[in-house]
C-alpha cells in the first residue's frame, strides 16, 4: 500500500502575492466613485484571509488599485466586481480591459510568506501618490531602482512600492513606516548604487508640477482596508 503525506501550509506560510492595477473612470461618473468608495467585496475577502491589504486611490480620472493577496493571486474584478460599468475600455490586447498592471519597479522589501508580511503594530496611515517621469527618462529611472533594490544597498519602508505604467508612476506608502533589513537576499551582487543617492540625481528624471513641485503628490483616497 502506498502512503502519500500530506502538509498543510500554516496561514503564516501562505504566499503573499502584491497587486497594483489602473484604471479610468468615464467622465462625470459619480456613480462609479461612490461604488469605489464602498471597496466592493474587499472587506469579505480580507475577512476570509485571502486579502491582507487592500486600497483604491483617485487622481483626476485615473484609478489606482494596491492589494496584497494571499495564496492565490484575484483579479481588480473580483475586489471591485460593480466597477466595470464607470470604467472605460483600455486598448491594445484583442479584449478591451477595464484594468492593466502596473510593473513593480521598485520596492525595500518583499514578502517571504504572511508571516513576514503581516503587520505588527496598527497602521494609521495607507497613501497613494502619483508622479510623472520625463519619457526619455524612464530607462534610467527603472535602472537606478533596480539596481538600488537588488543591491539592497540601504534600507526603507517595508511596505512602500512603486509601479508604472507608460511614464506615470504610482507609489504606495503605510505610515508610521516600518523599517526592517531584507528577509529575501538581493539578485545582484554588484556595488553600483551611488554611495550618496543624490548622486543619481532623481530631480532630473521627474516632469515637475504646475506649481513647480517635483517628485510625489499624495492623491484622494477612495478606500483602505487590512487585515
């Protein structure tokens, strides 16, 4: 007779999977904003363990959705299933989407599993922010991030992640922010971080704002939840 084992994977050694998605609401469509605002089936999935966080945020009509799941990656629909509506079709695949992935271009830290991930103290504070690259730009912001990141050559917040899609950038933030070395060893093994970082001069990659700001604006939040 053959015996198969069986182990069952502890809630604190689940993958944890982090999402960003956009999308654009239709002109003047406040239906769809007060929808946005009520976090769809968030709050039950947070409930059921398979969120830990989940977070929508507004700038103009683009929306910006941050959630972390648990195990098994959901989709923006599955949070938000009664947004499609107030949303318009993006173009470029042979279906049109209501939402597209934003590409991780940089981030301190990464889960190693729920148990790593989870959060230790209360968290008062979840931002969403957005900022503009100067298109020619781009390669050479994704390089120094990436090589910032995987190097691991100095420490930030554990939560905080930035994505883009084209040249816009959207970045999200916990406070109080939570500072911890690296569970996950880095992919390079190379030293080319700039020992001080203003040595990558960062001001000249951003297109600045109408009143002259460069960088990151904070932007609305539509809803913020965890777990």
């Amino acid at each position: 007779m053959l015996f198969i084992e069986c182990r069952l994977k502890r809630k604190d050694e689940l993958l944890m999977i982090r999402v960003m998605a956009r999308a654009q609401l239709k002109e003047d469509d406040e239906t769809a904003i007060l929808y946005l605002q009520t976090g769809g089936e968030a709050a039950r999935l947070i409930r059921e363990k398979r969120l830990m966080t989940a977070a929508a945020y507004k700038w103009n009509r683009n929306v910006f959705l941050y959630y972390e799941c648990m195990e098994e990656e959901l989709s923006p629909e599955e949070l938000l299933p009664g947004a499609a509506d107030g949303l318009s079709d993006w173009p470029g695949e042979e279906r049109p989407r209501k939402w597209i992935s934003l590409i991780d271009v940089f981030h301190f830290n990464a889960p190693k599993d729920a148990g790593h991930w989870r959060r230790k103290s209360p968290v008062e504070r979840q931002v969403g922010r957005v900022a503009r690259l100067k298109p020619e730009m781009a390669a050479s912001y994704v390089y120094y991030h990436y090589q910032l990141q995987e190097e691991q050559a100095f420490h930030g917040p554990k939560y905080e992640i930035i994505g883009i899609h084209e040249n816009l950038l959207f970045g999200y933030q916990e406070f109080p922010a939570v500072v911890e070395e690296p569970v996950l060893p880095g992919k390079l093994s190379t030293s080319g971080t700039p020992k001080e970082w203003e040595d990558s001069r960062m001001d000249l990659h951003f297109q600045p704002w109408p009143d002259g700001h460069l960088f990151f604006k904070p932007i609305e939040t539509l809803f913020a939840v965890q777990l």
